[in-house]
DNA sequence: ACGTTGACGTCAG
DNA sequence: TCTGACGCCAACG
C-alpha cells in the first residue's frame, strides 16, 4: 500500500520544474499502469502532509487540469504558468513539449543543448 | 470482509 | 470532435 504512495510520490518529486507528468505515468512508474485514480486521490491529501511537493505538475492524460474537482483550478494553473508552463486557449498544456520522463534527465544536464 | 468512492484512462456511439 | 459508460486499483466507512 504504502509502497505504491510512496513509489508515486518519489517520481511526483522527481518532475523537474516546467515539466508535468499524467496520473497514468506516474501509477506506472510506480507500479500499477492502471491505477491512475490512486495517483490523484493520494494527491489530495498530500498537500497538507508535504506543501512542497511539486501536486501541480501532475496532469491528466489529456493536458488538462483535474483540479476543478477540487476546487483549486487556478491555483495550479498559476503555479504551472509561473514556472514557465503555456497552457492553450481551451486550458490544456501541451503534453508533447511538456511531458516528464524519467530519461529526461539527461536533457536536464545539459546534452540536449 | 463488503460495498462505495474517486485530482483517471480508454473505448464506443 | 464531443459525450457517455465501463474498467482499474487502492483507500475508507
């Protein structure tokens, strides 16, 4: 159980600023390709536990926020937006430029440069 | 131990 | 392209 959170939220620290990842990813890189939802509901109540886990950067599959549920739309947005993220006209980011992989850490270091 | 719930994902219409 | 339904998996009551 608590490897599966824990697994999670490593790579949720692990998404370096400006990049965002999907529920989907992050349940799979933690085990579980199918259990996206936990993702998220874990998601929920880390915000109190650890304030500066980077939630914000944790997207569904489509770009867009899930965070409406919640309440705290534009906050995220802000967030994203401050750390160089554009969303498009309908609020989506675009996964294609903005998506976190594990391998991206060697562009991080400069090679890609 | 059982049923419900949900910051998701994917397929069908 | 947009909307609705079903499936998944872990946490909660």
């Amino acid at each position: 159980m608590v490897d599966f959170s824990r697994r999670a939220l490593e790579f949720i620290c692990n998404i370096p600023e400006g990049k965002v990842a999907t529920y989907g990813q992050i349940a799979a890189m933690a085990g579980s390709p199918r259990a996206a939802r936990q993702v998220g509901d874990l998601l929920r109540g880390v915000k109190d536990s650890d304030p500066d886990l980077p939630w914000q950067r944790v997207i569904n599959a489509q770009g867009g926020l899930s965070t409406y549920k919640v309440g705290s739309g534009e906050l995220q947005r802000a967030l994203l937006e401050s750390e160089g993220i554009t969303f498009n006209d309908d609020g989506t980011v675009d996964l294609s430029r903005y998506r976190w992989q594990p391998d991206d850490e060697a562009e991080q270091l400069g090679l890609f440069n």
